[in-house]
C-alpha cells in the first residue's frame, strides 16, 4: 500500500474554511479518480501555531502506478483549485511513503 501524504500549513485566519472545504469537497474529489482507496485529514499537535494550523492528509492507494497515474493526470488539476480558493494562504509539502 502506498500513501500519499501532503503536509499543509494553513493561515489560521482561514482554517476553519479550508478544513471543510479539504472533507466536503477536495479529498472526495480526488478518492473520485478511483486511484485512491481511502482518505484522512490530521490536525499536528504540539505545534508552533503562531504562522497557522498544520494538517496532513493521507491517501491511500494499491499500488505506484496508481499514485504515479494521479500526479500525471489529476494532481496540477486538483493544486489549481486550492490556490484559485485559498491563494497564497496555505503551503504545502508532500511525500510518499510504502506502507511495510
């Protein structure tokens, strides 16, 4: 199993917003590739908040070629509706990791 994680910070002016938008409408959007199997939204603790609310979505699919498919043909689409929401109100970073 693979998981895709992407690990945001978020102004915290607008993480209310962000988080509803990430659970009604992103993360079902992109489970709706078919690529991805399942999806979960964490909130860091512990965290430093004063430059926003960190968050890491994971996704999980079967296999690379099913994550590899998603960033070549779903992920630039999937970033431009962030930004046109959010702006430059959130950056994000993101890794894959193998499920042992």
């Amino acid at each position: 199993m693979i998981i895709y994680n992407v690990t945001v910070k978020v102004e915290a002016s607008i993480a209310d917003a962000w988080v509803k938008w990430m659970l009604e409408e992103h993360m079902p959007d992109l489970k709706s590739t078919g690529l991805f199997t399942e999806y979960r939204l964490c909130r860091l603790l512990e965290q430093d908040e004063a430059e926003g609310v960190t968050y890491s979505a994971q996704y999980s699919c079967n296999s690379l070629n099913e994550y590899n498919d998603y960033i070549d043909n779903h992920a630039q689409g999937m970033r431009n509706k962030a930004f046109d929401r959010f702006g430059a109100g959130f950056v994000a970073f993101r890794s894959v990791m193998e499920v042992l």
